[in-house]
C-alpha cells in the first residue's frame, strides 16, 4: 500500500526503527502504522496537515465573522439568504478578509472569514447559512513537530504488534507498561496545534 496523506515517509519511519531501506518485510505495516499515527493526529488536534480544495459549510459567529475550517486560501464565499440551501448570494471579493491576518507571514492556516469594515453586506446568521470553496488544511508540508508526532506514534503502533494485550517491556522484576493511545510526547509535541470543535459541523 501507499501512505495517503501521511505526515511522514516510510524511510522515516524506517530510519526511526533502526530498520534497513533494503528491508522491505515489514513495509506495508509500517505504512499503515504512519497513515493511522497522522489520522490520530488529525483526531486530536482538530485539524489536519495536509491540503485539499473542498467546498465547506459554515454558521457565522456573528453578521461580521464566520469562523471556518483551517485553509490557506479561500476562493469562494457564499450565503443562504432564503434559508432553502441555494446560496443565492456570492460575497465578492472586496466584501470579505481572511483572519487571523498575519497567518500567512507566520506559516499558520486562516480560520475565520471577516467581513471588511467598509463592505455593504453582512452574513446572514443562521445554520450552515455560509458556503466556501477553498484550499483546506494547514500547508502542504507538516510542520516539523508534527512530523516528530507522526513518528512517535507510528513506531509506538508498529511494536505493538509484540505487545498484542497492550503491554510491553516486562522487566526483570515483573513490570509492564501499558501502551498509551497516543505517545505522551507526541502530546506535548501537538498540544499546540490543538483546536477545539471541527466548526464544519455547527
């Protein structure tokens, strides 16, 4: 199989492990190991590293601000004035910013769509009342703590597969440890990036 949308390579992984490039045995594990760690991922940060260019559907905070999605363009926005799911109304381009403003310089998504001070039109508050196309996902290269994330993770599912019940490493002394959900330092790792609440689904 092929790694889809995974925020690192099979030669990472594979270096991570200690495992020779040659050493192809266990390289459809491993690939399903890096795809699960970034699905993960996505589950616990609120979000996902790579991109896509999807239609949306969001409810606006207010008449000035709907909060969206991380993206890093948005080439359409468009409103339900009539309430009947026609987005009847496209908000030009001189009516609408994206926000937080500086994204962009500082390597982060956009998540809000803000209407301009001097725009004659306001959004339309009402459930799934906006409409956006655009270039959804963080940018098209994960940021390097998440790669590290997807690593952890991905090499704590591949050794699972010697610690079947969830336990690995029994000591000399009788010890085990049970395998976490998520690597606590790929907790720490992602905890930045964390964002609460896939506002797609308000």
């Amino acid at each position: 199989m092929a790694i889809t949308n995974g925020y690192a390579t099979l030669n990472e992984i594979k270096a991570r492990l200690s495992i020779s490039v040659s050493d192809t045995q266990d390289d459809a594990m491993l690939e399903a190991c890096v795809e699960a760690a970034s699905r993960q991922i996505d589950a616990f940060t609120g979000t996902r590293f790579y991109q896509a260019s999807e239609v949306r559907y969001f409810t606006p905070l207010d008449g000035l601000a709907c909060a969206i999605d991380d993206a890093t363009a948005v080439s359409l926005v468009e409103q339900d004035l009539q309430a009947n799911r026609t987005y009847s109304e496209t908000l030009t381009a001189t009516d609408w910013e994206l926000s937080p403003y500086n994204a962009a310089l500082d390597g982060k998504p956009y998540q809000q769509i803000r209407i301009r001070p001097d725009a004659v039109t306001s959004f339309i508050v009402q459930p799934r009342g906006v409409k956006v196309t655009g270039t959804f996902g963080w940018s098209a290269t994960a940021p390097v703590p998440v790669k590290q994330a997807s690593l952890l993770q991905a090499a704590l599912l591949f050794r699972r597969k010697d610690a079947p019940f969830g336990v690995a490493g029994g000591g000399e002394v009788g010890q085990s440890v049970a395998n976490a959900s998520l690597d606590p330092q790929a907790r720490l790792l992602l905890t930045p990036y964390r964002r609460f609440g896939l506002v797609s689904l308000v």
